[in-house]
C-alpha cells in the first residue's frame, strides 16, 4: 500500500473522482462515520440523480441501516433534489441523515425525514 | 362549497392591509368550525402597553384570509367604501333620538334630586350618636395627655393631623379650602358612543366575495409574488391535513403546527415554507432549522411548494443526535 495514501482512501476512491464536487465532503463525511462514529458495514453507493456517493451503514447499538448523504455548507440544495435521493435508493429509506461538512472539517448530521413525522417524546 | 345548513360566509374587514374580525360570534365560528385561530389584538385604551390580556378585534394572517375566501367561509369588507352619508331621514332620526336620550337623563337627575335623604331608623340613629361620643371621649383624653407632657394637640377636631410640621398654616388653610369648596357641578349630559359601528343604520358594508374581485378592486392583493403563492399553497397543504397553524415568529418559522387546538396542545411542528427558485434551501439553515427545532421539542418542517402540479412535499428536520 502506498504510504501516502490514507487507508480509507480505497473504499471512497471510485466516487472521489467520478463526483469531483463532493469528493471533499464525501470523503470527510466517511472518514469520520468510520472512525469518530463507529458505524459498522460500511458501504458506498452511487446515487446519480443526487451527484454524489452517499454511504449506508449501521449505526452502533443498532440493528437496520441508514444512510448519510454528505454535502458541503456552501452547497444549494433543493427538495426535488431531497425527494430524488429518497426515490432513489432501494428500499427507500425512511430517513436520511445529511451530513453537512464545513471548510475546517467540521461536521454536524442532521435527520431528515419525508412527510410529516413527528419528533419522538 | 356552501350547503344550506353551512354558516353564513363570516365578513373579514379589511382596515389598509389588516384583516380584522370584530364578531365574537364570528371570531368563535373560525375557531371551532375552520380551524383558523388567528390572534387577538385588542387592548385598553387606558392601559395600552398592557399585552397579557388582549381581546377583540382578531387580526387573521394573509394566508388565513387567503384559505377562507377561497373555500367560500368568508367574504372581504371593504370598511372605508361601507359608510356612505346618511340620508336626510336616517339623520333627522338619528338626532332626535340624541336628543330624547339627554332628556331622559336630565329627568333621571332631577328625579334623583328631589329624593328626600334617607331616613335612619332608631336603631341606626342611637348607634351614629354612641360612635360620635366615643370619638370626643378619645381625642379629650388625647388633649389632656399631651397636655400632660407639655405638647399641644396638632390633630383639628376631626382627627386629622395637618401633612408637614412645619407648615400647619398651610396645611390648615388647605383643609378649609377643600371643605368650603363646592363639589364639581355634574356635566349637564353623557353621551353615548356605540362600541361597535355596525349596527349604524347606514352602514351598507362592500364585500367581495372572491379574492379576484378583491385584487381587481385594489382592496386584498396577497399573494403576489412566487414566494406568497408559496406560503399559501403550504399553509393551505397543512391545513387540510387537519392541523391548527398559529404564528411562527417565536420559533424562526412561518407557522407552528398544532395537532389540536392551541389552547389545548403544544405544537410539534415549526414550518417553514421554501420560497427559492425549485424550493432551494442552503445547509446553514437546515442546520439553523433543525438546531432550533430540536433545543424546543419540535421538529422543523420544509415545505416545498412545485408550481406545475400545484403539489406541496414535507421534510422534517432534527438534529441527529450523534455527530
């Protein structure tokens, strides 16, 4: 392996450089999933209609998947864009989790839910 | 679509841009059959800055006024057109019954006037003397006391004490002032200002009752732009699925969205209804959104509104709790 290469570069590597533009969040939202979350079986799926990789894998203390769709602060995001990554996965999702990478690195996740769901108590 | 047994449509009037309720009745038929609260606006003119309490007249929310006319609830009162001048008849019966009601008053005063005082039974009168004497018995023995210690007695035979001690001359002179002047003449008549002007025998109220003639005649222009359709197709989206919507400002939103009434639930929902181009949203406000919701015990809801299918789509937005 290539001493310059980060481990976690492979798994990523394939979308890195077909979604140039989100390469950046994509590849800091993984790394931190992996390591600072502790989410188990991760993997990467290709989401074109979203232009990005988005990652599914099972949160711990957790048994079902859920997904992270990463995108970067200074991004414009739009609901048919939101519907779009809902529609397109399968089974569809629940739930979302939109992970939202700022220029430090930074990272806040955020739940998002289609339709009218309400908070739990 | 109104039936025979529906309620009359209820008349909103419109004072500049406010829509106003001034019906208790009315304001009581938009809450219990239509789900509109609104909020209530009226205050004292005596203690105006007072805000815990307020009561009528209901100021409606645009979008409210909008879902009303549209589904034919109510009709739009165009207040400064409603109050054409009186005929000469309506007046002349207008004045004269001023004048008979200032006649019935000044025969009520003198009535009251020619009253003689009231009477005091025995009982009553033996009681005032006991009292009377009693007092003269307490301030002699107060004289003969300060007497005793070498001060004079300050109080006037009332009992009063004068207000500063240095001063009693003027104070003494106050006191004689206040007794010997005459109480203020009583005004020679009230007159009697209606609280409500509807029931003006001229009053021929200007309705509209579709938000077309409405904007057509200048009166209710809203909505205008794509993002006031916006709001209006959410509120209206969210409003058919049986929600109460009151007003959003506290939470950073459009609307809260109660499961009940406000007046007996919390609300679950703060919305927000997407005004961008294609219903963009920038990810510093889903942060912003979903913070806040959260740190409240609601959840933010996204309404995008897609102008070709007339659709309205909900996300709801929490903070992750990990991360």
């Amino acid at each position: 392996m290539d001493a310059n290469v980060h481990p976690a570069f492979d798994a990523v590597k394939p979308l890195l450089t077909k979604y140039p533009a989100t390469a950046a969040s994509l590849y800091q939202t993984y790394n931190d999933i992996l390591h600072a979350q502790q989410w188990t079986d991760l993997e990467i799926i290709d989401v074109p209609q979203s232009g990005r990789g988005v990652i599914r894998g099972v949160k711990p203390k957790e048994e079902l998947p859920k997904l992270v769709v990463p995108c970067d602060l200074n991004e414009s995001l739009s609901l048919g864009w939101l519907s779009a990554v809902f529609d397109s996965i399968s089974p569809t999702p629940v739930e979302v989790y939109l992970g939202i990478v700022s220029s430090d690195s930074s990272i806040v996740y955020y739940r998002l839910s289609k339709g009218i769901v309400k908070p739990p108590m | 679509m109104s039936s025979p047994h529906a309620p009359a449509p209820v008349p909103i009037h419109i004072s500049g841009t406010q829509a106003l309720v001034w019906s208790v009745d009315d304001i009581a038929t938009l809450r219990t059959q239509h789900r509109i609260c609104g909020s209530l606006v009226g205050t004292l003119p005596a203690a105006a800055q007072q805000n815990v309490f307020l009561g009528v007249p209901l100021l409606l929310a645009r979008e409210e006024v909008v879902l009303l006319v549209e589904r034919q609830l109510a009709v739009l009162v165009d207040e400064r057109a409603s109050y054409p001048a009186p005929s000469a008849r309506q007046f002349q019966e207008w004045a004269s019954a001023r004048r008979e009601e200032v006649v019935q008053q000044q025969k009520q005063r003198e009535a009251r006037e020619r009253r003689p005082p009231p009477v005091l039974g025995e009982e009553a009168l033996r009681r005032r003397e006991e009292r009377e004497a009693r007092r003269e018995r307490e301030r002699a023995a107060r004289a003969a006391k300060a007497a005793e210690e070498g001060e004079e007695l300050l109080e006037d035979k009332d009992g009063v004490l004068p207000q500063e001690q240095d001063q009693p001359a003027a104070a003494a002179a106050a006191l004689d002032k206040s007794k010997g002047k005459a109480p203020e003449k009583d005004p020679a008549h009230w007159v009697t200002i209606p609280s409500s002007s509807l029931s003006l025998p001229w009053y021929t109220p200007r309705t509209y009752a579709t938000l077309a003639a409405a904007r057509s005649a200048g009166l209710w222009t809203y909505p205008t732009t794509r993002g006031e359709r916006a709001k209006c197709a959410a509120f209206r989206a969210l409003w058919e699925r049986g929600h109460y919507l009151g007003p959003g400002l506290k939470f950073g939103g459009d609307w809260l969205v109660y499961p009940g009434d406000p007046l007996r639930y919390h609300s679950h929902f703060v919305a927000t209804a997407l005004a961008g181009r294609d219903g963009t949203v920038r990810p510093m406000e889903v942060i912003a959104f979903g913070r806040l919701g959260t740190a409240t015990k609601k959840a933010h809801l996204l309404c995008g509104w897609d102008e070709g299918t007339g659709q309205v789509s909900f996300f709801s937005i929490e903070w992750a709790n990990f991360g």
